[in-house]
C-alpha cells in the first residue's frame, strides 16, 4: 500500500468544563474574532425571513426547551463562545438552526451546503472515515482541528474539525474509544422538536464508544431533523443515518462500506426530501453524485487505505459520474476540506482546501506511536 504524504499538525487544544472549552476558541484565536462574528451575522442576515416565520420561532422555542434538559452541557460550551466572541446566546442559538429554518420556510439557500462522506473498513485501520467538507466559503479562515478534553468525560476525549464559534464537533471527528462520526446536509419537509443535528455530533462522541452504542442511542432520541451521519468504529462497524423528526433511517455493515452525499436514500427517508424549484439544481447534484459514490466504493481495492480515501475524495468525474471535490465556479459548491478518520490508531488527516491540491496534516491524541500504525 501506498503512504499518505503527511506532516505533524497541532490541534488548538481545549480543556476544562464545557464552558471554559467555549470560551478558550477567543482567548486562543482573538485575530479570529472578527471572522466568527462576520460569519454569523452573514448567516443570521441570509436567513433573516425564514427564521422569522411563526412555524420556525416555535421549533426553535421548543428546541431551546429541550437541549436545556437534555444538553445543558452544549448551551454551556456555547454561552463561554458567547462570552469570547461577543455574541449572545439567542443569536448563536439561532444560529445552529439557520438551515432548519431556511427548510420550514422552503426558502432558496444562496450557497448550497454539499459535503461527500463515506466509511470503509480495513482490517488494520478499523476503518477509514472521510468527509469532503463543502461549505461556506466564509468559514475557511475559522475552520480549525480540535482536541477536546473535559473532567466530566473522565478518560474520554475528541479530536474534530469545525469552526471556531460554534460548539464541539461541527463537522467531523473522533473519539479516543475510536468511534468517528462525520455529517453531510439533506434538506427535509420532517422537522419537530429533539436533539439538533449539530449537538448530536458531538453528544455521540462524549457517550459512545462503538457504532452499535450509537445507532442505539441515535434510534433511542427524538431529532429536529435534517442531514446526514456516516459512522465507523476501531472493529470496522460502520454505518449511515438519515434523520428526520418522526423517522429515522440507518444502513449497518460489519466490515463493510457505507456513504452518502445530500439526500436520503432508504425507504424510511426518502419520501421525506426536501424538494424546491429553487433548489433542484443541488438535489441533482446530490442525486448523480450519490450512484457515483456507491460505484466507486464498491469498485475501490481491498484493503482500502488513507490514500485511497484521498484518491477517492480527489474524484473529479474522470470516469464518469458526478465528482466530489468541488472547486465553485459553475459548480454549486466548493471543498474547504477534507477530513480522514483512522479508527484503530485514532487519527485525524486533514487538508484546508481541495484534497485535490492536498497540503496533508497528521492530528492524534498525543500517541506519536500511532503515526507508525498509518500504513496507508
């Protein structure tokens, strides 16, 4: 197997009680302060009719209500980002359902929310877990690695990528059991009240420690619904979430391969897509580039390594089907990063930008050893 060409990276490190966590993003980025506020009030601004509708105020309302009993740890973590960055937590609370509301309002986004994750098992690695972020565009000088540890997860912790101003793990990331989780937007017509997609990420990887525990307890909560999970563990269980309000749809492989793009696919979910004329264009998208993964997937070598994920993530459609690095332009979206998971050894590689033009970065949890456990 081929090596994947990295260098050390240092994640911004981040320890304490869930508020002291928040509140150290500003005291160990404070040139960043002015990007994080510009990038909500962007956001806040893009999204100002749809979140005011009566339909979106009352989930959020009702949201507010529900992550205080069973959360409080994230409104925590969020009120110290609050504290650093000077926002209040109404607006970063509003904030984290921006795509909620924009979907209950049926409302056209200027810059649709893409993202390409899939999971594969390998026999040495647990599994390999990767995501195409495809984002705003806003969000490239606040996007950061993180290293979480907290005294009220006891020996657990989370490495993750996400941005600076919103809590936990807002894109991606792993825990030191080994599970990884990523996430991808799918727009849907089944919203309600329950646990936000964006706290869910990071509630897996502080109580979970295995793929099966989380589908357990993904199965076993109510969900605002909206997006997409794609999970693997360090035995090779892997597995894709589709989460909606009233349903919820999952695949489960042992050593097997899973991913997805934007839009639900099983027969649970897929009655429950969000369809608009204004954004057909990206369910389309979506649509070619969903059968174009799962060909691929299929198609990729045994044993299926980091490098191949990053091959796999470069895919630019040069043997057909839709790609999935995404340079803007004529395209609807553009790749700021790509993030892959090592289950086994625990690992973080990352590149900010395309992985086409990958500028390779290697995070772990302190255990150097884990960088001679990469083989490929």
């Amino acid at each position: 197997m081929i090596p994947l060409k990295t260098r050390p990276g240092e994640p911004l490190s981040l320890t304490g009680t869930a508020y002291e966590r928040g509140r150290m993003q500003a005291t160990l980025c404070p040139d960043m302060i002015d990007f994080v506020r510009t990038a909500v009030a962007a956001r806040m601004e893009e999204t100002r009719s749809a979140l005011a509708t009566p339909e979106a105020k009352a989930l959020i309302k009702g949201d507010r209500i529900y992550t205080e009993r069973h959360y409080p740890a994230i409104l925590e973590e969020m009120q110290g980002i609050c504290d650093g960055f000077g926002l209040t937590l109404d607006t970063l609370f509003d904030y984290m359902h921006c795509a909620v509301a924009s979907d209950i309002g049926m409302m056209a986004e200027r810059q649709p929310e893409g993202c390409t994750s899939f999971a594969v098992a390998n026999p040495e690695l647990g599994a390999v877990v990767a995501k195409n972020r495809d984002y705003r565009p806003e969000h490239i000088p606040i996007q950061r690695a993180f290293h979480h540890r907290d005294p009220a997860w006891g020996p657990r912790e989370v490495l993750c990528l996400g941005s600076l101003g919103s809590p936990g793990n807002f894109s991606s990331g792993i825990n030191s059991d080994g599970l990884a989780v990523t996430d991808t937007n799918s727009r849907t017509t089944d919203h309600g009240v329950g646990m936000h997609r964006y706290f869910l990420l990071t509630w897996l990887l502080v109580n979970c420690g295995s793929t099966d525990e989380a589908l357990d307890r993904i199965l076993g909560m109510p969900h605002v619904g909206g997006g997409l999970l794609i999970l693997g563990d360090a035995s090779g269980t892997v597995a894709a979430v589709e989460l909606g309000h009233r349903r919820v749809g999952h695949e489960r492989k042992v050593r097997g391969r899973v991913g997805r793009a934007n839009h639900f696919v099983t027969n649970d979910m897929a009655a429950a897509n969000l369809r608009t004329p204004e954004s057909e264009a990206q369910s389309c998208h979506s649509d070619r580039r969903h059968p174009t993964l799962q060909q691929r997937l299929a198609a990729a070598s045994s044993p299926f390594g980091l490098a191949d994920a990053a091959r796999l993530a470069s895919y630019h459609g040069e043997e057909g089907g839709e790609g999935f690095c995404r340079h803007g332009a004529k395209d609807l979206g553009n790749t700021i990063s790509c993030a892959l998971y090592a289950t086994r050894p625990r690992t973080l590689t990352f590149t900010a930008g395309n992985p086409c033009q990958a500028d390779w970065r290697h995070f772990d949890f302190g255990d150097r050893a884990a960088s001679s456990r990469l083989a490929s």
